[in-house]
C-alpha cells in the first residue's frame, strides 16, 4: 500500500512536469524571453538574433517532453491504482503531487505566486488526503459478511 502511494506521488511530479511542457510549448514566448535573458546574462552581445529562431526547436523539443512525461505520468497512476487499496487515495494523491509540484515548479521557473485562497484550498486537499490514508479499508464486503451468516 506505501508503495502505492509513492507511485500516486511520482504519477502527480510527472503531470506537473507535463504541464510545464505544455506552457512552454504553447506560451507566449517564454522560451524566447528565457533565451534572451540568458544571452543577456552571459554578455555575448549581438547574439540576441539566435533567439528569433532557436526558440522553434526548444518548442518542438517540449512538444516531445509533454507526451514522454504524460506517458511516464499514466504508467505511474496505473501502477498507483494497482497498488493503492483504494482508487480514491491513489486520485487524491496524484492530485495533491500535482499541485504542489505545480506550485514549486511555477514558483523556480516562471517566479509565479499564488493567492491565501489557493493555499487554503491545497491545505484542504491535503486534509482530505490524510483522513484518506488514516482509514483503513473494509476487509469483507456486505454479500462475503451475508455468506459468512
């Protein structure tokens, strides 16, 4: 059941990743801005021109990145859904993976924030997810209780 769990963990990293991917891939200009920066940073002058063109393959090369982690991310979720005692604590898992990796993720590469109101909802999620791993499941259904009878 732990090893579940894990699973439910890597499976909401690598949807978080997956998201990342596609931002990148469909957002405007990011990569461009990225390379720019960079270029700035490392003072080659005149380079800035590279970037008009070069941001074209690092889209294609996150289009590749989206589907290689989305596959990653349903072979995870599969093997956490196999694992987990139940559907709903390996769901509720990836969920909460996937937010907070989320958050980290956007926070060290984008610099984004969020809102008291988010954090309030990811700690309820949180919440849920505790009392989810705090149950134990039901070792015998009502129809294996009624043939015991």
């Amino acid at each position: 059941m732990l090893l579940g769990s894990f699973y439910a963990l890597f499976a909401g990293f690598w949807g978080a990743a997956a998201s990342l991917s596609a931002k990148l891939t469909l957002g405007a200009d990011y990569l461009r801005d990225m390379c720019e920066s960079w270029t700035r940073q490392t003072e080659t002058h005149g380079e800035t021109a590279v970037c008009d063109w070069l941001h074209i393959p690092l889209r294609l090369l996150c289009a590749g990145l989206l589907f290689t982690c989305n596959t990653v991310m349903w072979t995870f979720f599969s093997k956490a859904l196999r694992h987990c005692s139940s559907s709903a604590r390996a769901t509720v898992t990836t969920t909460a993976s996937n937010f907070i990796s989320s958050a980290v993720m956007g926070r060290l590469i984008f610099g984004e924030t969020h809102a008291a109101l988010w954090w309030v909802g990811i700690s309820l999620t949180l919440c849920g997810l505790l009392v989810l791993h705090g149950s134990t499941p039901q070792t015998l259904s009502q129809e294996e209780e009624k043939k015991d009878t």
